[in-house]
C-alpha cells in the first residue's frame, strides 16, 4: 500500500522540496521531482555545500558530485568531481537514461559527456565561496596554485601543501553538508537524489559517498530509499545508506535503521570524525532521519502540505 506521493529532504533541501512536491501533486514522476528539488539547491548560491557557490577543492576549483538511483529498478547514474557544469545532478540523470551501459563517469570524462548531452558551462566559484576559501588559507598559512606563491614556489611543494591540508582539515562547524532529496510518487515509484560539492578543500578529485551506490545513495522498492550528508568516508567505509536499506528489509522502523547506521559508523577508528547523518523513506510513506550531532532536523512534505514541515533528527548517541 502506497501513502500517495510524498517528498523528504536534508536540511537546505527547502530551496527547491516546494517544486519537487508541485511536480508530485500534478502526477509527476519521482525522478522529475528529485531532479527539480535538487537543481533549485544547486542553484542556491547561499548553500556553499552544493552546486553553484560551492566550496573548493584545495586548488580553489570547486568539484562537484551527484547520483541519482531508482527504486523499482535500482537503476543507478552519477557523476563525480565534475568541474564548470552547475546541475551535476542533471547529468546524473542523463548518465541513468542515455548511457545505460554505465552507472558512475568521474572527472574529465563526466564533462565531456555532459557537453555532448547539451549541458552548458559556467563558473561556479562565487566570489563569497572564494572569500572564504581565502580566509581559510590565511588561517592555515597554507598556500594554493596561484596564492601567496612566494611562500611556496613549485609544484611538488603545492602538493605537499594540499596533502598536509587535507590531513590537518578539521570538523566543519557550519551548515555542513550534502543535499539529500527521496521522492515517493503517485504510482509508487521511489527515487533517492544527492548532490554536493563535498568536503570544503578537498584532494583534487577526491569523490565522496554522495556519487557511490550503497554509500551515499540507496533505494530498493520493495523496502525504501536512504542517503546520507556529512562526513562521506564514513559511509563510504560501511556503505551506509545500504545500510539502512538493509535495515529496513530486516523489518527495522526507520528511525531504528537509520540509528543502527550510525551505531555502525561511531566504530569506525577515524581522526577526521564529523557529523553522519542519514535519513529515510518507506513505500508506505514512514520516514525517520538521525544524525551524530544534536539539533538536527529533515523536511517532509506531503500533499497536503503548504511547505517544508520540519522534522527532529534522532540524535545516536554511541
Ligand atoms: N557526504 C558528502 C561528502 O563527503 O562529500
């Protein structure tokens, strides 16, 4: 039995959940909702975790990635540190239905084909993300290609510099995160969508769970959708949303799969450790979410909805 078309999200999804849900209400499939909710967040140059106005890489590049997976087929596309394309979760998408053969392009190869399907460049470094950026090089003393070269000159060193500034990054403290949008729609068809632009300052073409099946982005009809914001490696090491998913073919309640994600996650040995937060939705419309860190919260709208309600996280507490 279905709950009829329902739309969840992480915190920020609000900037575009309205749309996904007008889509819903006007019989609109699960995949057009997630992409429209997840495009207008990406076109937010407010969030500085996604899209336009994301943070960058350590080089000062911002790298976005993105997925999107089907429920009834576990059909899967993404894309990874994709450059100078604001809708990565767009090209996801087109990976999904005009390259079947393929589930995942990273990198140059990503650009390409969103090239070939139409998609048009654009810089997405905003001068606020590249303030930022600057302040946090100031702080580190650290220097990029093209910053402070004085300080150091070549590239070996600017290699050593970046490493040691991935090494040394430190929990975010902010609105940290990834967008995470499940769609549920009036034929019963689940979609689970995520895009980010990762970790601020980031390796060069590091991809993180949000592009990985079974990490950042899992959904399985016959049980329910789960993804999951904040620190990718972690669910990268468990393969988190799957998870969840797990969990709830189990026969778990969400708020309990989602928390036995995180139960998982808190064992992992991991100096970098920040906040992991998940969440999810059934066919039949029950949702929960849970985060590492107090106060967080996800979004539902149902039809009957006027806009984003929001909902407590469960905090796991280890
Ligand atoms: N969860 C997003 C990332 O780690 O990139």
């Amino acid at each position: 039995m279905t709950s009829g078309p329902v739309i969840i999200g992480s915190e920020r999804s609000e900037a575009g959940l309205a749309l996904g849900m007008d889509l819903l209400r006007q019989g609109a499939s699960a995949l057009d909702a997630v992409e429209v909710t997840l495009r207008a967040c990406e076109d937010n140059l407010d969030d500085h975790y996604i899209g336009t106005g994301g943070l960058p890489n350590a080089r000062g590049e911002v790298e976005l990635d993105a997925s999107i997976m089907v429920g009834s087929s576990r059909a899967f596309g993404a894309v990874g540190a994709v450059r100078n394309f604001p809708n990565p979760i767009s090209i996801a998408r087109a990976v999904l239905e005009k390259l079947p053969q393929h589930s995942l392009l990273v990198g140059e190869g990503a650009e390409l084909f969103a090239e070939e399907q139409g998609f048009v460049r654009a810089e997405l470094l905003t001068d606020e993300a590249m303030q930022i950026f600057r302040a946090a090089l100031v702080a580190s003393s650290e220097s990029v290609e093209g910053e402070n070269t004085d300080a150091v000159p070549g590239d070996d060193r600017y290699r050593i510099a970046a490493t040691e500034m991935v090494r040394r990054f430190l929990p975010f403290d902010g609105p940290w995160g990834t967008v995470n949008v499940i769609a549920l729609d009036e034929d019963g068809e689940m979609v689970v969508g995520v895009s980010t632009s990762g970790y601020p300052w980031k390796y060069p073409g590091r991809v993180g769970d949000s592009a990985l099946p079974g990490s950042g982005n899992y959904c399985d009809l016959r049980y329910g959708g789960a993804a999951c914001t904040g620190r990718g490696e972690l669910s990268m090491r468990i393969v988190g949303a799957k998870m969840v998913v797990d969990s709830l073919a189990h026969g778990e309640e969400p708020a309990e799969a989602c928390g036995l994600m995180l139960r998982e996650a808190s064992l992992l040995p991991d100096i970098y450790r920040s906040e992991l937060r998940t969440l999810c939705l059934t066919p039949d419309g029950r949702h929960a979410g849970a985060a590492t860190q107090g106060g967080s919260t996800y979004n539902v709208m149902t039809t009957n909805s006027t806009e984003p309600e929001i909902y407590a996280r469960t905090q796991f507490a280890s």
